[in-house]
C-alpha cells in the first residue's frame, strides 16, 4: 500500500590552548573548503611564523584584511563577489568557466572571459604585493592561497549576526541569477555549518527565545436580540483559527488589541452577525503594519445546531485562515525580526515545493535549510522531511536510500521537538506510514492531531494516509474526503485530491478516483503522482486517447519515463494500482509507447 509514497526501500577564546582545540574541530566539522594550511590564531592576532595570511569577513560588509589588519578590500562589486566565492571553494579554487557562467551568464564566452581578466586585474591592484603570493591565475582556474575566514575563525559571532539579521556579503549585491543562487545556497550551508557546530563546540549559551509575530484577535457580534450567540460564536471560532495558525506558522496571540502594530504582525476580525436562528461569519485576515486585507472568508451556520462550528463552510472557513497564513509571500527586510524571517523562508520553500518540478525541489530545500539553522523548530524539520518524500514519489534525485534516511531522521527530530503542533504531527505520522510501514505511532499521532484539530487537513489526510495502511479503506476514504472538502479551493488542495484519489482506488470507486486525481493535476500540473495514476485509470476504463496523452505530458517532465515500467519495475510508485490490477496491459502498454 501506498508504494506511490514508498519507493521501497564562537566567542574567540584568547591565549588559549582550549580556543585552538575548538577552532581545530570547527574547521574539520565544516567540511568545506580546504586552505593551504591556513592558521586561524593569526586571524586574531596571534603569532604565525614568517607566513603572510589574507583575512577575509563573509558576513556582514565583504572585508579584505593582510596582516597588518590593512585593507585591501577591491572596490568593484564582482571583484569583490569573485573573492567571496573563492574563499568558499574547495581548495579556495574555481575554473575560469564556472565563474564565467556564475558571474556573467548572459554575455558570450569571450566577453566573459574578457571581463573576469578585468576582475582579476582590480583585485591585484587592490592587493598590492600581496597578489603575487595569494592570488593565482592560471588558464583554467583562479586561487586563492594561504586565506582565513571568519566563519572559521569567529564561528559563534558569525552565527549570532546572522541570527539577528545580518547577511553573507551584504554590500554585494548582483542582479545576476546565477550568482544570487550561488548567494542563497552557499548562505545555507554556512547557516547548516555553524548550527551544527555551534552546541558542540561550546562557543556559548543557547540562542534567545523566539518571540513570535503578533497576532491580534478582533471578535464583534452584531444582530437584535442575539448579539451575545454572534459574540460567543465568534470567540469559539477565533479560538480554533488562532490555534491552528499558531501551528502553521511563528505566532504570539495577542489579546491586547492596543498592541503596537509590528511587520509581520496580523490582525484576525471576525464579525458575527445574527438574524433570528442564523449567524453570518466574516473572517479576515489583515496585515498590522500596511492594513493590506491577505484574507477574508464567509460562512453561515444554524445557532440551535449541536455541533456550531461543524456545519457547512466553516470547518473549510478555519483551514484556509490557516493555510493563507502558510503561503502568504512574506518580505522578509534584513531588519526583520527572526521569527518573520523565518516565516517567509518556510513559506517561499513550500510555495516552490509544491510546484514539483525538480529544481524548484531543490530550491526549497535550501530555503527550509537556512530556516532551520535560524531555529531548527520541529516544524521545520516536518516541513523537511515532507519535501524528501514528495522527491521520492517524483524521482527526482538519484540517491533514494539517502533521501529515505534524511526523511526518516527530520520526522523523527520534529517528533522529539514538538510541543503539540498539528501540523507536525500530521506531517510525522504520515511520514512513518509510508517510510516506516507503522500505523501504531502514526495512528496515535493522526488521532492526537484529529482532535487538537479538526479542522486541519493535514491531519485528516494522515489519518487516511494511516488507514490505508492498516487496510482499512472504508476510513480511509472517509478521512481523506474531509480532508479534501476542508481544503476545497485552497492552495494546498492537490495534495489532499491525491490522498482522496488512492482511497477511492482502493475503495474501488474509479469515477471518483478519476475526479480527485483530475482536480489534482489541475491544480498542480507538474505533480507526476497524479498523472501516473490517471495515465492507468484511463486505460482501464478504455480511454486510449486520453490515456496517451498523459503518458506524452509525463514523459515530457520525467526522462526516463516509459509506460512499461509501469508494469515491470516494481519499485515504481503505482502500488495501489498494481495491487488493483489497474496496470495496463502489455500490449496496451505498447500501444501508448
């Protein structure tokens, strides 16, 4: 079951020995680039011999020091960009081409080669004598020789800028594609580094308490006689949405509405409105420091119901406050506060993780990196692990088995991290469905979920998700439908129409199965799950024409695609359709090649 997700498988220590013990292990740990036997004592002013070594500060302003602590900082920003990227390499060397490409992409290869001589030339101006002995040009690379860092050197104050909002290279700043990708990822993995490290080497206390963005609560009941219903009713609402969106992203509740307005800050109003039996909902979602309306919903519900807030749209109502939250692209200024940095990386990363298509994957997963070494809250790493599974069920990356234990290990650091989050474990107990064959921790987690939260989609679909695995269909297709109906148009909605379509399968509702996975390719046009499944659910109810055009539009997005795999590769991801017999024939099979 479900084998379409299961692919089968520091503060400087002064005149210290200890100081240079630890800076010593930092080094080993970053396992990045090599330095000609670089002596990081120098770069805080200690002894090194008769050796002349190049200091250079990544974060913050760019920075060229030489021994004397003189600056021979090159002016141009590409000059200075170039240094950056060598002092980052691998043996602190790079081939003329790669440079070429990352620093001036769009122009020809003789005038990118003519204009890295022209950088090359600024930095040996700048530097003076020191270029004969540090930098060398060959025909094929440039290096940098005998050069410290001080990510290396000063790892804990490099981490604590960062953390407080400062950034590689700030004053290099390149309208070129390629080198702000080059930015972004090299920022990651320095972030990864030095979070990794930091504990282990005891280069001071833990990071502060993260104060999360402000979220004020407006509730107002209006009506004749009733208006204490339309108040208590919205006080029951405010209270489920403001939970769930508490979970989906970095947030305070705040009750003092005199609260100063705050970047980043939301203000949620709900305004209830009672006529006779009836109330009216309005619900918005406003930004506190621009007043920008980022969401409103309506609802209407029956006062004398049993059950108030589970009737018509208003579960679907508290979800999709939630899920705004989730994919409201956020400007995150390098003055921002920790907390709104961290949402908009999270939120960038799922809007690209949910495109499917490879590069965006990978993009993603440097975004949720640098969060995560920003905090590593436990529902990023749920976020992480969520993303290795969906590059499973796409294929697209060729190291499984690694993907298979990197997912593992991020549900299981969000599992021992989380305080109660539904989101997260929601994410877990799916996770440990697919990956683990476990539906008893994923039960238990699905059902605590559920009733944290009802109205969270992702929890519903976990526990569908659990239920398939366990067998059984009948709860499985109930959970997912809700989860499905609780998304409605919502941005997410593919992946739960996914989830709903292999219930249907294995309920043996092919129209409906047909319907979910419609939706779902719909919405997310790149998601190859979707397509696989109507390629075979087409054929098998004798839509040959359709069911070749899908087979065209997969191989279009994945290479290696071929229609018999699908019925010889065993490890590829159609187990519920192999299980149903919903394979195509052979020689159908033949007929779509």
């Amino acid at each position: 079951m479900l084998a379409e997700f299961d692919t089968g498988s520091a503060r400087r220590e002064e005149n210290s020995q200890n100081g240079h013990e630890i800076r010593e292990e930092f080094t080993q740990a970053l396992g990045g680039a090599s330095r000609k036997a670089p002596d990081l004592l120098a770069f805080v002013g200690h002894g090194k011999g008769n050796r002349v070594t190049v200091k250079i500060r990544l974060i913050g302003d760019f920075r060229v020091l030489d021994d004397a602590g003189s600056d021979v900082t090159p002016n141009a920003a590409r000059a200075r960009a170039l240094l950056a990227i060598l002092a980052r390499s691998p043996d602190c060397t790079r081939s003329r081409r790669w440079i070429e490409q990352t620093l001036w992409p769009d122009r020809s290869p003789e005038q990118a080669s003519g204009s890295l001589r022209q950088v090359v030339s600024q930095i040996r101006k700048a530097f003076g004598p020191l270029a004969e002995d540090h930098l060398v040009s060959t025909r094929a690379a440039i290096s940098l020789v005998d050069c410290t860092t001080d990510i290396e050197v000063d790892p804990r104050s490099c981490l604590d800028r960062l953390r407080s909002g400062g950034d590689l290279l700030e004053d290099v700043r390149l309208k070129v594609p390629a080198y702000k990708s080059w930015h972004r990822e090299e920022k990651s993995r320095i972030l990864q580094t030095l979070e990794r490290t930091a504990g282990a080497l005891t280069l001071g206390a833990g990071a502060p308490p993260l104060m999360g963005r402000p979220l004020s609560i407006e509730v107002k009941g209006f009506g004749e006689s009733a208006r204490e219903t339309g108040q208590f009713i919205g006080d029951m609402l405010s209270q489920q949405m403001a939970g769930l969106i508490s979970d989906f992203g970095t947030f305070d509740t705040l009750v003092d509405r005199s609260a100063e307005a705050k970047a980043g800050g939301l203000t949620l109003a709900i305004r209830a409105l009672t006529v006779g039996e009836e109330v009216q909902i309005l619900a918005g979602l406003t930004a506190q420091d621009s007043g920008k309306m980022v969401w409103s919903e309506t609802a209407r519900l029956d006062a004398r119901a049993g059950d108030l807030l589970g009737q018509g749209d208003v579960p679907s109502l508290v979800y999709h406050s939630a899920e705004r939250v989730l994919t409201q692209m956020l400007d995150a200024r390098e003055d921002a506060g920790l907390s709104l940095r961290i949402d908009a990386l999270v939120n960038a990363a799922i809007a690209a993780m949910f495109t499917y298509m490879p590069g965006e994957l990978r993009r993603a997963e440097a975004l949720l990196a640098e969060a995560y070494a920003l905090r590593p809250l436990s529902r990023i790493a749920a976020w992480r692990s969520l993303l290795r599974q969906i590059m499973l069920v796409e294929r697209t990356e060729q190291n499984l088995e690694e993907l298979h234990e990197e997912a593992r290990a991020f549900a299981h650091a969000a599992l021992e991290g989380n305080d109660g989050n539904t989101l997260v474990m929601s994410l877990v107990a799916q996770l440990l469905a697919i990956l683990e064959n476990d539906t008893v921790v994923s039960a238990v987690l699905a059902r605590d979920a559920v009733e944290a939260s009802r109205f969270n989609a992702f929890a519903h679909s976990a526990a569908a998700t659990v239920a398939l695995r366990a067998g059984d269909t009948a709860a499985a297709l109930a959970a997912s439908e809700h989860a499905a109906r609780l998304a409605g148009r919502a941005a997410s909605a593919h992946w739960f129409d996914t989830i709903a379509g292999l219930s249907a399968i294995s309920a043996g509702d092919l129209d409906q199965a047909v319907r979910h996975y419609e939706r779902a390719h719909a919405r997310a046009p790149h998601f190859r799950a979707p397509m696989r499944h109507l390629l075979c659910l087409y054929a098998a109810q004798g839509e040959a024409q359709k069911s070749a055009q899908m087979a065209r539009a997969l191989k279009r997005i994945e290479p290696d695609f071929d229609v018999l795999r699908i019925r010889e590769d065993e490890t590829y991801p159609v187990f519920t359709l192999r299980q149903s017999n919903l394979l195509p024939s052979h020689e159908m099979a033949l007929d779509l090649l």
